[in-house]
C-alpha cells in the first residue's frame, strides 16, 4: 500500500488543534498539485493535502495490478485475519479518526464516531468472507461440474465527500475480501480519514499496494479509474450526473460499475400512524448529517386529515435540532460542507417561489451554516420538490388515501430510500412494496446497516452493496466442467 501524504516530509493530520497529532509517514511523492482541507464548521484551513496526478494515478494502479497476484494467493483465512487486524486498528483510531472526520467534514461527533465503527464493523463482517466464498457443484453428465468466485483485479472505488468513511469501507472491505486489489480516491473535499485509513491498513499487515488511497481530482484521479484498461471494476457513489458519464464511459472497456447516487427520498404519514412520533422524528429522517444524505427523506408526504396537525408538531421538533458546534457531544448537525454547497442550498429555498413554513436555527458567524427549513411546495413541480437538495431542506406535501401517496412518491427519477408510517400492517405491505425504491422503513427512517444489502432503484443507482451479496459485485462466476476421461 502506498502512504499518501500532503506537503512536506510528514503529515500533521490536526494541525493547530488539542487533539492527539496523527503523522503520516511519507511514501510517494505526488505530483497533481495541492488542496486546501476547510474546516466547514469554522471556514479555516485544516491542512494541506498533495494531490494525484495522471502519471501518479497510472502508477498506483500498475502497482495494485502487479500486486494482485500475491494477494489472491494469500491462504483464505490469513486474508480473514488480516482484515480483521485492520478492523481492530480502525477501532483502536476510532476517536482519532472522529475527530479528523469532524474537522474534515464538520461532521456531528457522535456520527462521526459511529462512521468510524462502521468501518469497523464492515471490516469485521467481511473478514469472514474469504473462507465462505464458495462456488456450486452443478450434477451434468460425464464429469464434474464447478463455479468458482474470482476476483476481478484491480478495482476502482470513488467516494463522495458527505460521508468519507462508511462509503469508503463499504467498497474496499468486501473488494479486498474477495482477493481484489483497490485505488480509491477521496472526494477532493474530505480526503483526511481515508488517507489515514489506508495507513492503518498498512499497519494492520495488509501488503503494500494493496490498498491505495489515491486524493485528487474527480477529473483526473477518478476519470482514469474508467479508462485505464487494468482497473477491472469502477464502484462509484455521487451524484447521478458524474455517474451517467461513468457509466458511459465503462462501456467503451464494458467495465464492470455499481453506481450509488442521488435520492429524494419519500416519508409517507398516514392517518392511522403515530403522529407525535412521525413528527418528532421526521427532522432526523431528512437532517442528519445537515441533510447531505442520500438517504434523506427531503419529501415528506401526509395524509391530508392529519396534515394541520402534522405540521403543527414538526414545528417544536425541527426548532429542537441542536445546530451547533460539531465537535459537542450534544451536535446534532453541523454545517454544511462548503460554501459552494450553502449557494447551491439557498438557491431552492431563496426567492418568491418557495413558502417557508419554519425554520430551525443554526450558529451565525464562521463556517458554512444553514438552518433546518420546512418548504410547503406549490405543486409537485417545483424545483424543491423535484431536485435532490443535499441540505437541510424538507418539503410536505398533503394526500388523499393510498394510491394518491404511492403515485407521488414514485412520481421521481430517483428510487434509493424511504419511509411508510402506518400502524396498518396491510398498508404496510402494500405500500412497501408499491414504492419504487430500494432501502424503505416502516415506522422507522433506518435504511443502512451493513449486513443488509443498501442501493438504488432507477436513476438512484445500479447494483447493490453491503449484506450477504456484496461479494458477488466483486467476483466473477466461473464454470469449469471436469471431464470424467
Ligand atoms: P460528485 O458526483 O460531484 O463526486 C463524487 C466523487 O466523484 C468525488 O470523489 C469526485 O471527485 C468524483 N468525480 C467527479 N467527477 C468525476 C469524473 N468525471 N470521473 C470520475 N470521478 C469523478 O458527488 P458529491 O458532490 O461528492 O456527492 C454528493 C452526491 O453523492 C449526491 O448526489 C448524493 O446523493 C450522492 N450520494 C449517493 C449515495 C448513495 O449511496 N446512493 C451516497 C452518498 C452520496
């Protein structure tokens, strides 16, 4: 694995802070220029980090090709065991990687603390894959007929800034599992926790260029991922747009791809569900994480007898949301991760075309804040209703009985997540599998947990991750028939 550090002859991952100081030793030395890492709470630089170049994406990715054979070979239960020293690494930097998360992202402490765990967990989970990788032993006539699971090879994983490390993990844990080697590269904004990552991948005795995190540009790292012909599979999560151009690009190589993008995500209340609970806890269901989430459930569809009431109880639940200074355990969002993303917020908020209901509050001065903000859209379509936000934007919507709620919940290009509250169990049937989406919850907003399979239907994405199948996106089925001669 190569160590990727920012300028200089040593990184200190948290410069100008009372935390422990990280370092990262020296490896390669990286040629594409540099970044300034922001912190989002505060809007002061963080550090600086080296970014990749287009030789040093090649070269990274010809040392994970010729690695590729070594690692394949190594006995299935040493891989298990590796991966699990890496998990018990990434638990014991569980605080330090926290707070890197907390500087880098502006991400809420306790989030950025079970993100970590999450790394953990996927860690663990798949390290007992490489012993249960087993193919089938198909009855033909005259001879034997077998599958075996093989690696690809090298694969690509390109990661979006809202969050740096589950997605990370979901994607090298179970690639590496299955005999694969990685380059994965960072979003541009939130580079920290996946550069020291692979540091304690190296650590935990995983062979050097094995694991490779590689920060740069979208455009440079990320775009040779798809066309350099040794990158076996590109697993990419982001926006829908970026992942059109992938997905157009594989098909030159016929490149294997999953594709996790965009969401707006559904929350439907009907009449019979507990209300106080469906508004106290609506406003985590769409502001976590200040509402960059794919999973946001940024539409929130009521029953029109109960939408009054409804709103008149989100009200004190969305002005409750502790919007304050990550780093506090009692944060319960943080702000958003650039300026960039604050304009791109206000643009659907902003204007005559959009009524606020209410809002919540968020810290004035420094950093990239916004406050919680309820929107009742005119008509299905507005830009609010329509677009993913990626911000702490929710908008409700009244309906009229159970066809009414499905068709506007699937009345969206998106399909990746959702939530149905009813106390009817038959509704629920019915409505759970009527929606048009892939991770739903019923009197609940859980979506991710890593043993069960998390992606997208239509424009949300292409194949799943996480669970009991993810190994199969990272394995080919070969067939060999053994003739009895
Ligand atoms: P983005 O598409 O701008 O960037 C995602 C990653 O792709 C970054 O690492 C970026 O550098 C890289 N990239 C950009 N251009 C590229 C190119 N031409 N070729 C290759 N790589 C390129 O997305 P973002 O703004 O970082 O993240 C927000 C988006 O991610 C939202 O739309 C959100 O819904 C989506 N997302 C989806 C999921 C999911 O699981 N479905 C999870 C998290 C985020």
């Amino acid at each position: 694995m190569t160590q990727l550090s920012p300028t200089g002859n040593e990184f200190v991952a948290s410069k100008g802070s009372d935390l422990t100081t990280s370092t990262f030793t020296r490896g390669t030395n990286l040629s594409g220029g540099t970044h300034e890492v922001i912190n989002p709470a505060t809007a002061t630089i963080e550090t600086t980090v080296e970014l990749a170049s287009l030789q040093d994406t090649d070269a990274a990715i010809e040392r994970a090709a010729a690695a590729f054979a070594s690692w394949r070979a190594v006995a299935p239960a040493d891989r298990g065991r590796l991966l699990r020293r890496f998990a018990e690494l990434v638990d014991a930097a569980n605080e330090e990687l926290a707070q890197l998360e907390v500087r880098n992202s502006g991400h809420t402490i306790g989030n950025a603390r079970w993100e970590a765990g999450n790394v953990r967990d996927v860690l663990n989970y798949y390290s007992a894959a490489p012993e249960r990788l087993i193919g089938k032993q198909i009855p033909v006539a005259g001879g034997i007929d077998v599958t075996f699971a093989e690696p690809l090879g090298v694969i690509g994983i390109i990661v979006p800034w809202n969050f740096p490390m589950p997605i990370a993990g979901w994607g090298f844990a179970p690639a590496l599992a299955a005999g694969n080697t990685v380059v994965l590269k960072p979003a541009e904004l939130t580079p920290l926790t996946a550069i020291r990552l692979a540091e304690l991948a190296l650590e935990a005795g995983i062979p050097p260029d094995v694991f490779t995190v590689l920060p740069g540009k979208g455009s440079i790292v990320g775009q040779r991922f798809v066309t350099h012909p040794a990158v076996r599979k590109v697993c990419f999560t982001g926006s829908t747009s970026v992942g059109q151009q992938i997905m157009r690009g594989a098909a030159d190589q016929v490149k294997r791809i999953t594709l996790e993008l965009g969401g707006k995500s559904a929350n439907i209340v009907f009449a019979d569900s507990d209300i106080e609970k469906a508004a106290a806890t609506a406003p985590y269901g769409v502001f976590d994480n200040a509402g960059q989430d794919c999973c946001a459930r940024s539409r929130i569809l009521v029953e029109a007898s109960v939408y009054d009431r409804f709103l008149a109880l989100l009200e004190p639940a969305v002005a409750g949301v502790q919007v304050i200074d990550p780093a506090l355990p009692e944060a319960e969002m943080g702000p958003l991760i650039s300026a960039r993303q604050r304009e791109v917020v206000s643009s659907y908020v902003e204007g005559d075309s959009v009524d606020v209901a209410f809002r919540g509050d968020a810290p004035e001065g420094p950093g990239f804040w916004y406050p919680p903000t309820v929107v009742l859209p005119r008509s299905t379509s507005d830009r609010v209703w329509r677009e993913e936000v990626f911000g702490p934007v929710v908008s409700v919507l009244p309906f009229t009985g159970e066809a009414d709620a499905i068709a506007k919940a699937n009345d969206t290009e998106y399909g990746l997540s959702g939530s149905i509250w009813t106390r009817d169990l038959g509704r629920a049937l019915r409505v759970s599998r009527a929606v048009e989406a892939g991770n739903l919850s019923v009197n609940s907003h859980s979506s991710v947990r890593y043993s069960t399979p998390f992606g997208g239907f239509k424009q949300s994405g292409i194949g799943r991750e996480l669970g009991p199948d993810a190994l199969a996106a990272f394995t080919e089925t070969k067939n060999v028939f053994y003739a009895n001669d």
